[in-house]
C-alpha cells in the first residue's frame, strides 16, 4: 500500500521544521565557538559541537518558543536553544570517555577523547558546561528572574539527581536490573534534558505553569520513547547507519529495552508512549501541532 497524501505531508512539514531548527541552531554555534586564539582545546569543543547531529533538544526549545503569548527575540531564542544544546554535548563527551561508556565513535567520526586525547576531552566537556551558564547570564533581553529560572531549569536536569545520576546507573553494569529501573535510569540520563529544552521555550514565551506542567508530562514518554529507539537502532543497524560504534551496549555487558523486553515488546512500548505523549497535548488550549509531529518522529527515526 503506499503511502497516504496526508502522510506525505506531515513528513514533509517534519522534515522542513527539523532541518531548519537544526540550520539555525548550527549557524549560530559556529558563531559562538568561533576560533579567535585557536589552541587544542577549542578545536576540541568545535570538532564536538560541530560534528552535527540530530538537534533534537534545540528544536524542542525553538518549538515551544513559539507556544505562549510573549514575543521573544530571535537571537535571544538563539541563545536559550544553545545552551541546552551545549550541555547536551558536553554529556556525550564525557559518555563516551574510556571510565564511563568507552565510545570510539560518535556521529560518524572517532569521539573526542580518541581524536584528542581523554585529558583534552574532559575539559573540553567542563567548558561546555559552563559555556552553557554563561551565555544565559550574559543574554540582554532575558530578565533576571528568566536567568534564574533558566539556570535552575538546566542545572536540576543534568545535575547529580538528574542525568548525572542516570549515567551513575548506567556504568553500574547491573545486570538485575527491571524494567522499571531502566526506565528510571532513561527518564533522568535522556528524559530530564528533554523535558528542560521543552521548558525553556515555555519560559521565555510565557507558558503558564499549569501548561507547563503538561508539556513536562509530555517530555517524560517521548524522551523515553526517544532512548527505547535507540537502543533498537543500535541493536539492529551498523555503524554507518547509526553514527555510533555498532552494538555498543551489548559489547559493554550494559541492559538495554530490547535485551531486557526483546525488540517487538521495546517498539509496541515506544509506541504506547508516544500515542500517551499526544494525548497530553491534546488537553492544552495551545497550537501543539509541532509537539505532536515530533513525537510521530521520535518513532519513525528507522521503522
């Protein structure tokens, strides 16, 4: 059977928003990290953050810029999706490190630490993340109570409760681990990020925090759903398909959804959750239709 109009066009209009979200997004890094006393460090930090990527998380945050009633900057939301984009990547330096999850390839090319040196990628991934802080603060056109609102945001998603401890459960290598507790493990190394990005657009646009609230709910199952796909892709397609070093996990000795569930009950799971995720904005008096694309995708990224 082929496939539908309807189908063709939201495909298209999915395509379009993230290509352009991610075209932004990268025009203004490279601007950010350009090189003006070049030295190893900064090379590092560029070869990271500029070796492309989906832009998941700062398209979140240009998503749901768009959302409330206040009018924001451009640059301003230029700003705000960098920054949760930049303490994204710093993780991934640091996940891939020999002592965490022992990575040698990441987006295609050899990771940091195998191209640089381990000395030369942790620090690189310490710069990120206080990049990260500064540019907020250093922002014009967000207020004080923004800034402060937005550092708490990102430093509650990626601290020691948040994805800090998600990688902690992940270098356990517990191999008792339930389902539940993989859950748990996702819901802070991947969720929390993608519940912070969605925030942060609500932030600056002035989303109530009762809707708020929802869209966090939100966040919770297609970040879920975002990790349980790719656990699938690693299992199921090689490296230059996914980017990344083949099976990696299953190398490592590390659980995984379909190791644990096995890979038709891993996908019917993400399914369920994104179905749940578009039920959610279903109850917001906003335009979710973004939101709601983004769940199908978080899906469809290979199946």
């Amino acid at each position: 059977m082929g496939t539908s109009v309807d189908q063709q066009l939201k495909m298209h209009d999915k395509k379009e928003f993230f290509y352009s979200n991610k075209l932004r997004i990268e025009k203004f890094l490279d601007n950010l990290l350009s090189l003006k006393t070049p030295n190893k460090l900064q090379e590092a930090i560029r070869y990271s953050v500029l070796a492309g990527g989906k832009r998941l998380r700062p398209s979140l945050t240009y998503i749901t810029s768009e959302l409330g009633s206040r009018e924001t900057k451009p640059e301003t939301e230029d700003v705000v999706a960098a920054s949760v984009e930049l303490i994204h990547c710093y993780s991934l330096i640091h996940d891939d490190l020999p002592s965490m999850d022992d990575d040698s390839l990441r987006r295609g090319s050899p990771t940091c630490h195998i191209a640089f040196g381990e000395d030369i990628a942790i620090l690189a991934g310490d710069a990120l993340q206080t990049l990260s802080t500064d540019i907020i603060v250093q922002c014009p056109d967000l207020s004080d109570y923004e800034k402060v609102y937005i550092l708490k945001v990102i430093s509650s998603a990626c601290g020691w409760n948040g994805m800090v401890e998600g990688q902690l459960i992940d270098i356990s290598n517990d191999l008792s681990l339930t389902e539940g507790d993989l859950d748990k493990m996702h819901l802070k190394k991947t969720g929390e990020l993608i519940k912070a990005s969605l925030v942060l657009g609500c932030i600056i646009s002035g989303v109530s925090e009762k809707k708020i609230k929802i869209i966090k709910d939100y966040g919770e199952k297609i970040g879920l759903a975002f990790q349980i796909i790719d656990d699938l892709i690693d299992l199921k397609e090689d490296s230059s398909i996914s980017g990344k070093e083949s099976q990696s996990d299953l190398k490592n000795g590390r659980i995984t959804y379909p190791s644990l569930l096995g890979s038709d009950k891993s996908l019917k799971k993400a399914k369920k959750l994104t179905e749940e995720a578009k039920d959610l904005l279903n109850t917001l008096e906003l335009n979710t239709n973004k939101l709601s694309l983004v769940a199908d995708y978080v899906v469809e990224r290979t199946f």
